[in-house]
C-alpha cells in the first residue's frame, strides 16, 4: 500500500510512461529502510552499456557542502559500486540502460 501511494514512485513511472509509452519494463527491488541514513544523501546512478554514465543527488534543493566536497570521493564510491553490481545484473540490463539509487553513510 505504502508503494501504491508514493509520489517519487508515481513521478518515475509517469516519466516512464511519457518517454517510452508502454513498451519498458521496470524493476523494483524493495528493502527495509534503515532510519540511520539520511534521505539528503541518496544519489541516482545512471548506465548506458555497461558504462555509468552519470550521477546527481536525488534531491536538488538542499545544497551539501560535504558532498561538493568530496565529490572524487563519491565519483570513487559510485564506480567502484557500478562495478558490483554490473555483473549481476542479466546480459540485457548490462548492456542496456538503466538507472539505479544509492544512499551513502553520513561520513562518506
């Protein structure tokens, strides 16, 4: 139920829907949440064959002084972690795009 009435999920399967029609497919992978992280620290991945491509806090208003500066720092992290995960994924997300959330801790 709490899926259903979430606006961040709503909003991504809108911009889903606009850019692609019905022709994708979405996965979703749901955890726990853990209260200690901090929501202002979530960043969004994106990959394009087997690349990572990008990365942007998820949330844009709230300017993080620590982020800016450890921006090679989380670059390191985000890489490090694509590369991870990637070969998990099945041949055709690997080589497709896709674009993924991540949170880290509060001490980078």
């Amino acid at each position: 139920a709490a899926l259903a009435g979430s606006q961040r999920i709503f909003d991504d399967l809108t911009r889903c829907c606009l850019y692609h029609g019905d022709d994708f497919d979405v996965q979703v992978i749901v955890r726990e949440w853990d209260d200690s992280l901090d929501p202002a620290l979530e960043f969004r991945l994106f990959s394009e064959g087997g690349t990572l491509t990008a990365a942007t806090q998820y949330y844009k208003w709230p300017y993080l002084v620590a982020c800016a500066g450890q921006r090679d720092v989380l670059a390191e992290k985000f890489m490090a972690y694509h590369a991870k995960i990637l070969p998990l994924l099945d041949r055709q997300m690997q080589d497709g795009s896709f674009s993924l959330d991540v949170i880290v801790s509060a001490d980078l």
